[in-house]
C-alpha cells in the first residue's frame, strides 16, 4: 500500500500544480470518508501532497458544519472530494455548490467499486502530463470541428457520421479561460456529436457497458446496428437488451455523444469498474439515448432526455475527412 500511496501522491500533486494551478496563497480542503480502501489510499495520498491542507470526515460532521467550511473559502481556493459512492448536502451534490462559489475542485467518486486488482489502474488514470493532453486534445478538437465526414471502422463493421459535428469540447485539465476550474478525475477527451442524428449509420463494434449495477462490462464484442441515427443491437448480450428496452420505454435511443478517450492508463485490457473513471480509457465511446445536456437539438430539450448510457468500441480505425486519426491503438496526427 506505502508504494500505491506514494504514487498517488505524486499524481495528486501534478493534478494541483500543472493543473488546477493551486498556489500556496490559495486554501485547500478536502473532504473524504474512510469506507472503502482506495479511498483510504488516496486521502492518505493528498495528506502528503498538502501537509497543510484541512482535511473534513465527512461521515463525523453535519451538513451545515460542511457549508460552513465552504463558505469561508475565497474565490479560486480549492476543495477535493474523496468519495467511496458520492457526496450531497440535502438535494445537491457539493460540486455544483463549489463551482457556484468559483472554488476550484477535484472529484474522486465511486471509488468503492474498484476492487483490489484496479486501485493502481486508477491510480495511474490521475497521472497528469499536459505534454500529452493539451497538444493531443487540442489537435483532435481542430480535426473535428473540420470534419465532414467522420467514419468509425471495427474488424467488419463500419459507422458514417456523415457531414458537420458539433464544436467539440474538451475535457485535458486545460481550464483557460472557464468559469469552472477542475472536476470529476481522471480527465481525458474530446467530444462532440452529429450535428444532425440522423446522418449517422452504418455498423459498429461494442466491447464493454456498464452493467444495470453501473459497473463495466467486458464482453465479446457484439454489433450494434444504427439506423438514422438510431440504435439496436439484436445480437447483444441479454442485460444489455434489458438496458436497450429501459430506454425505449421513454425515448429513442439515439446514438449521441462521439467521445475520444484519452488516457492511456486504461483499455479493454486494463479496466477499472466504475463507468465515470472506465470513460476516459483510451478509444472511443458513444452515449446511447436522448440526454446529452452540451448539445442541444431541434425536438430534443435538454430536460427531457432520460438518459445517456455510454458504450466502449472495438475501434481499429477512426477517419476524419478521409484521414486517418486513430488506428493500431492510437492517435494519429499529421
């Protein structure tokens, strides 16, 4: 556990200085519980990395004692959640009333649903290098906002997003220029989505979902059919129909959100179990139903989606504009 712990320090310490800036002027807290071990490890992992910061138990203190604490912060200190399931005071989760107050923030959640075999996966996902992120995440965001065509190869399947995307966005601890600094860790993204929904067809690959209990999945790659944007996937594995059917019973499922992942700590080879953490492995992802709040569309008000189920492809080769940008387990960039 001494190395795991010393590791995570050290991760935990690039996250507050490349990038959320954190200055010695500038407070931090972090609020933890004690019920799960990797939540354990990396509360023990910030205790090295801020020796004095104020550290809160959550499960020994009251909401209002929380508040308090918060509201004695200034604008651009920071506060980290440390979370076996995740935090709320009354009816909000704490992070929107962080960024209401303009603190800086990092989130850990679910971090009781990775087993012993994952604490150092996830540990190595908060490795942060802006080397790596920002030049890559910028470089994919031009190649998207450029595309006209965008075509998603599998072994025997392929799935066209033909014409324009949405103007992606970024997810690569790069905050310049946002209102909000930080957020849920590990980082790594760049997304976007089909202008038009119904411009996306074709075949495509899925190797993992998060099951009805919201921890992956790694199966035999099924395929998935989408038709005008909107998906079936008769071959897939019986839970996973059960999920298809939950969101038919309140909308289409509409294939929306087109998601590069970047983190390299992270595929189908090495997996942790949490559905928030498991997006950013390295490939694509695809949310499946009518909530995607970032985009909205004709028809579709950003209330009334229900819901947004990601999925994992067995990419082998993403083209944009009939270029290559992602193939043999990488991005490529001209």
């Amino acid at each position: 556990m001494t190395n795991l712990i010393e590791k995570a320090a050290k991760n935990v310490s690039d996250i507050l200085r490349e990038a959320l800036q954190v200055h010695p002027t500038e407070q931090v807290v972090v609020i933890y519980d004690q019920q799960a071990p990797l939540t354990r490890i990396l509360t023990d992992a910030y205790r090295h990395a801020l020796p004095t910061g104020q550290f809160i138990d959550f499960d020994t203190v009251t909401a209002d004692e929380i508040l308090t604490t918060i509201k004695s912060l200034k604008p651009k200190d920071a506060v980290i959640l440390v979370q076996s399931a995740n935090f709320r005071l009354n009816e909000f989760r704490i992070r929107i009333e962080l960024f209401q107050r303009e603190l800086k923030t990092i989130e850990h959640i679910h971090l009781a649903r990775m087993s012993e075999e994952q604490f150092e996966t996830y540990i190595d996902s908060l490795a942060y290098d802006p080397t790596y992120y920002r030049p890559l995440g910028h470089a994919l965001k031009t190649i998207l906002d450029q595309s006209q065509q965008t075509v998603v190869e599998c072994d025997g399947t392929k799935l066209i997003f033909e014409g324009p995307m949405e103007d992606a966005k970024m997810n690569i601890g790069d905050y310049t220029g946002m209102k909000n600094v930080g957020g849920t860790f590990p980082i790594g993204e760049v997304f976007s989505e089909a202008k038009n929904l119904k411009t996306v067809n074709g075949e495509v690959k899925i190797f993992s979902y998060a099951g009805e209990d919201h921890m992956i999945r790694i199966v035999p790659p099924f395929t998935a059919i989408i038709e005008d944007g909107i998906l079936r996937a008769p071959d897939a594995p019986e839970e996973f129909q059960r999920i298809l059917e939950l969101i038919r019973a309140d909308e289409p499922v509409y294939v929306r959100e087109f998601g590069l992942s970047l983190n390299p700590a992270m595929s189908k080879y090495r997996i942790v179990n949490d559905i928030t953490a498991f997006e950013r492995q390295l490939g694509l992802h695809l949310s499946l139903g009518a909530k995607h709040a970032m985009y909205p569309k004709p028809g579709l008000k950003r209330k009334d989606g229900r819901y947004h189920v990601d999925v994992f492809v067995d990419v082998t080769r993403i083209l944009v504009n009939d270029k290559p940008m992602y193939e043999n387990g990488a991005f490529v960039l001209e």
